[in-house]
C-alpha cells in the first residue's frame, strides 16, 4: 500500500450497503477491509454481483467479539471504519432480542472501543436508523426529533447511536452517525418488504407464483436508493467534525402504493394477487416515516438521484432478469 491510499474497514460488507459501500470505496482508490461473521454457506453473492469480490480484503470477525474487532483495526490499519454490521430485520428483532440488542447496541460499542484502542484518529461511521424515530414525535424528522423506538431493533440502535456520539464527546474520535431513511436495490435482502414485492411480482409474470401475501400495506416509509446513500455515508467521514444527519427522500410512499408501482411496471394489478395475512403483522408498527435531509444536503451537499418509480423498476427488472436466467 502507498503511504497515499486510504484504508476503510467496512463491517457488514456482505450487506446490502456494505456492498455498494465497498464499490464506492474502490472506485475511489481506496484499500477496503471487510468484516464478516463466519457462515456455513457463503454469503459473498452481493459482492460477486457488482464484481467486486476480488478487489477486497475480507476478515473473519464479529460484533459480538471484541478480540475479532481489534485484529480487524490492526490488520487493516484502518482510516476509516463503517460500523453497516447488523441484525437488520426488524420483524426478527422481537424472535432475538437479546442477540439484536447484542450485536446492533452493544456490537457499535465494541467497534468503537476497538477504535478508541488500536487508532482513535480513525474516522468512524455508525449506521443508524429511522426506526430511532418509531413513534414518530414530528411530522417531519429531523436531526432534532426525540426518539420513541417501536421494536428491539429501534431500541438497539438507539443504544449505538447515542454511543457514538458519547465517544466523540468523551474521547474527542471523528465518530459520525447516520439517520439514513428505508433504502433499497436488486441487492435488498427478500425478508424486507420493497424485495419481497418486486420478487413476487418477477415470479407472478414469469407463472411461478400466484399469489403474495403480506401484513400491514398501511405503512408508510420515506424510500431512496441504497447506491445513493452509500455516499452519504463517505461524505460524512470526510468532514472536517464528525456530527449526526438524517438521510432521506423527503418523500413518504405506503406499502400498497408501492405495491401499485411494481405490479403495474409489468401490466398487472395488485389488487389480483395481494392476500393480507395477518402472520406478517408486527406487534408494534411504525405507521409513517418522512424524513427531512435539508442539514445533508446543506453540509455535506449530498441529494438522493432515484425516484421511488426508478427504483421499484430497477429492482423489478433484476429480479425477472434473475429469474428468467
Ligand atoms: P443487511 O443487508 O442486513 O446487512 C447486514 C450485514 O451485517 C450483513 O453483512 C450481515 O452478515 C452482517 N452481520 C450480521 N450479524 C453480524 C455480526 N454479529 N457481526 C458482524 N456482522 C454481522 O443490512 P443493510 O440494509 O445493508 O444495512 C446496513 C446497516 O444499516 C445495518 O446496520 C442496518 O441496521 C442499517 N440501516 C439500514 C437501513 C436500510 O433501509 N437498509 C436504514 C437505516 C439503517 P450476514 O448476512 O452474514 O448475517
Ligand atoms: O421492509 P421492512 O421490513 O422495513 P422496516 O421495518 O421499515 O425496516 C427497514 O428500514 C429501517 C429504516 O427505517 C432499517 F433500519 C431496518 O434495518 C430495515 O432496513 O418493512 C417496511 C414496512 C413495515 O411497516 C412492515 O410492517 O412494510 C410493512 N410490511 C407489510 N407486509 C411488511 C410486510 N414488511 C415485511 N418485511 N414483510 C411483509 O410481508
């Protein structure tokens, strides 16, 4: 490595953002790192997708493991650390609470320590959520809206990201948080609800599927692009002072409405093929989430690029293209 090229150490690379993250990161000359929890199967087919498996440095490690954090900061003798490791359904996070609070609240305070410890220069990103937000407390949410989590996982995450910003207080490190909004790609994991659709829709016109059964279609969420959050995410490494910002649309679509968009990108109607099970309803549901990015637009000049209508096409189109081959 020249003493030039930047070191960044993704934990979750095998996520959907720590994906398109990494992508980001090689693009711009930088030296990626990733942390990932031994699994039984291989877990490595988003960044087979982008093409990207070959140009980055993965490390066997753990939120849950303390020792597997800090041989992560040496090994990767890292500048910048992105904590996207997580249990990040939040339908699981009331079948493991204890293992979500576990890795998405106590895990960020161990990569944090591992930080503090190994290189308290280096520059630290934690991803936090819009489930923070919960029960919502103003119509639009903003970097000064309290909290009222509504699950586990909220209440995890609410946990890490005070965490973080306790550890820029405390101990003076660049650690930076991400409100980041419902984001989503081809590259989405099918538990959550945009993929779930999109898939069932590619299935349904390929005659593979009859029906897709889902909870509360109510809900509404403030969608964007994951490709174009990731670069929320790095532009707030680079700050000159680390600080928290929401990164959102601006914009709240509900679950039929979004239901609508994909089924009718293929010519069908929802309404032909949507059961309401009752199985997927939560025993606490967010109903709306609106974001307001205005503090990331102003500071870190970053603007969502995808409409709702582009993404629901784009995933559509990768799951019939997946399906069809
Ligand atoms: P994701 O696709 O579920 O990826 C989560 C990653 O964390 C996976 O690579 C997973 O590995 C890894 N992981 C799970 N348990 C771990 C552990 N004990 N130690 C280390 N790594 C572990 O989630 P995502 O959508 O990319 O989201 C990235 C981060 O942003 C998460 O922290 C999520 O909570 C947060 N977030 C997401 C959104 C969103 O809309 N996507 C919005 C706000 C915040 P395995 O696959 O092997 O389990
Ligand atoms: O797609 P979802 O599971 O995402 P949710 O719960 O909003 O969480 C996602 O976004 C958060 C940011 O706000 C992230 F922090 C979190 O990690 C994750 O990425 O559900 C969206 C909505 C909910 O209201 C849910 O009740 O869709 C509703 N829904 C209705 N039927 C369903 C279903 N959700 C899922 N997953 N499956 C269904 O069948």
């Amino acid at each position: 490595m020249s003493n030039t090229t930047r070191s960044a150490l993704i934990t979750g690379i095998t996520g959907q953002d720590g994906a398109y993250l990494a992508r980001l990161l090689l693009g711009k000359g930088y030296e990626v790192y990733g942390l990932a929890p031994r699994r039984s199967t291989d877990t490595s087919w988003r960044l087979r997708e982008l093409g990207i498996l070959d140009g980055v440095h993965m490390i066997d490690g753990d939120l849950a493991d303390l020792s597997s954090l800090i041989r992560a900061m040496e090994t990767s003798r890292a500048d910048e650390v992105y904590n996207l490791g997580a249990q990040s359904f939040v339908g699981t996070s009331w079948q493991q609470p204890l293992l979500t609070a576990d890795v998405d609240g106590t895990g960020a305070i161990r990569m944090l320590e591992a930080v503090r410890i190994v290189n308290r220069e280096a520059h630290y990103y934690q991803a936090s959520t819009s489930e923070m937000f919960g029960l919502i407390q103003a119509d639009r949410q903003d970097e000064n809206t309290p909290f009222y989590p509504r699950s586990p996982y909220g209440v995890a995450k609410v946990m890490a990201h005070w965490a973080t910003v306790n550890y820029r207080e405390s101990h003076g490190m660049h650690a930076s948080s991400g409100i980041l909004f419902n984001h989503e790609s081809p590259l989405r994991g099918i538990e959550f609800v945009t993929r779930k659709v999109t898939h069932a829709v590619a299935s349904i016109k390929l005659g593979k599927q009859k029906e897709l059964r889902l909870g509360n279609i109510d809900s509404k969420r403030d969608w964007g692009f994951a490709g174009d959050y990731v670069e929320a995410m790095w532009l707030m490494t680079q700050q000159p002072s680390p600080d928290d910002y929401v990164v959102a649309t601006g914009i709240t679509v509900s679950v039929r409405d979004m239901c609508k968009l994909a089924f009718a990108h293929v010519g069908l109607n929802y309404e032909d093929y949507l059961v309401i099970d009752p199985k997927f309803m939560r025993p606490a549901e967010v109903d709306v989430l609106l974001g307001n990015p205005a503090k990331a637009k102003a500071k870190l000049g970053w603007t969502p690029h995808t409409p709702i209508e582009e993404l629901v096409a784009m995933m559509v189109d990768a799951d019939l293209r997946r399906l069809s081959a």
